[in-house]
C-alpha cells in the first residue's frame, strides 16, 4: 500500500521553500504537479529529477481511479500544486479525501500558505478568522457576501487582479463599511499591502493598475481596530 505526501511549495519567494520538502520530492517515486511546466522549474532549481504526472483541477476527477491504483503501486507518492499548500484553494482535497477513504496514508508537511502571512501583515483580529477562498465568479457570488454581512471574525479571500475592484465594492454593498487590507504578490520582490477603508483602496487601485496575486482581508463587524486610510507601499 503506496503513501500520499502533500508537500507545499513556495507562493513567491524560492527560498522559503523548506530542506524537508526538498527531501521528500527527491526521495518520492512519483509527483503529482498541477502544471508541470511551472514545477518543472521549481524542480530543476533544486535539482530534484522526480518523475512528474500532471494532476489538474481539469483532469482530477476522470483520472481519479487511476491516480488512487498509481499510489498504491508506489512506495512514496508527492502532491504538489503551483504555489502553496494543495487543496487549500488548489487541487488536492479530491485525491486526498480519497486516499483517506481507501485506507492510503496521507501526510502533509507544514509550509507555505499564502493566507497565513497575510492575515499577520493585516493588522486585524488573529485569533479568530474566517477563510473563504475565492468567491464564485458569478451564481452564488452575492448570497455568498450577504451570509459575511454579520460575521464578527476576520474574514480571508483569494482573489485576481482583474475582479479585485469588483470584490471590494461588492463587500462594501453586500457587507457594509468595514476596514481592509490587501495584500498581493505575498513573499515576492513586489510584495505590497494596502491598508484602509475600502473606498480609499479601492481609489489606491483605480490610480495603480491591480497586478499578482492578492490576498483580501476584511476586518470582522466587532472588530475595534482603526486603521489609518494611509497606503504602505514597498517597491
């Protein structure tokens, strides 16, 4: 009976990329890569030669039976998504779930997550907090919004370039008045965090062009603290 390993892999920065994880993904007999192409280049980085299949949110759930038989013909077998931890907003929960199920064992080794240091870099509450991921592009968005209306905890989204200005006026309709912190391209050269009420980021935005990744936190409905409508950049 094969075993499941779900390795995280850095969100920006290479070298947050941990001596275990490196060890595992040498060692594993098989990787199981959301875009090969873009673990290609983590691999040969450090030099890892790994055989690599492709396992997609595209092609998970028809491989599904074939992808459970190669792990339990394997001794070791490593999850990796693009960035980050695999099936937090990523494929992985799928296989896992299964593996689970099927009495394969799984283990996930601790590691980069792109919410975690945001939610430290936001200023608000940490203690309690709500992860919502990405929000549906379209059904569902609004009945989604208006559940948060009342949630007293710091809420997290995952969330594009290009709808981060709808999202931030859709949570000022749908949610109401509240403090937010942006925070893009977490752990990379551009790394940046944008703090304030929302129609001063959403200003910031409209006057500097959305690009990478963002993490959006919205501070909770009871949450006390005050946070000045001054923009931190760091370029």
């Amino acid at each position: 009976m094969g075993k499941l390993i779900v390795v995280p892999t850095p969100v920006g920065n290479l070298q947050d990329m941990t001596f275990r994880a490196i060890d595992v993904l040498k060692s594993a007999d098989l990787i199981l890569a959301e875009d090969t192409r873009t673990s290609g280049n983590l691999l040969k980085h450090f030099g890892i030669e790994t055989r690599m299949v492709a396992h997609h949110k595209f092609n998970e759930h028809a491989t599904l039976d074939h992808t459970i038989d190669v792990i339990r013909e394997n001794t070791m077998t490593a999850l990796i998504s693009d960035a980050g931890t695999p099936s937090i907003s990523d494929p992985g929960y799928l296989i896992t779930k299964n593996c689970i199920e099927q009495g394969i064992e799984v283990e996930c080794l601790p590691g980069a997550t792109a919410f975690v240091p945001a939610l430290v870099m936001s200023g608000f509450t940490t203690d309690r907090f709500c992860f919502e991921g990405f929000l549906p592009h379209k059904k569902g968005r609004q009945t989604r919004l208006l559940s948060l209306k009342d949630e007293t905890r710091t809420i997290i989204f995952y969330e594009s370039p290009h709808r981060i200005l709808k999202t931030l006026t859709q949570i000022q309709e749908f949610i109401g008045e509240r403090n937010v912190a942006v925070v893009r391209e977490i752990s990379k050269v551009y790394q940046e965090v944008v703090r304030g009420s929302i129609p001063t980021v959403i200003d910031f935005f409209k006057k500097k062009q959305p690009k990478g990744e963002f993490v959006l936190l919205v501070a909770g409905k009871e949450d006390p603290i005050v946070i000045d409508d001054d923009s931190e950049e760091d370029e």
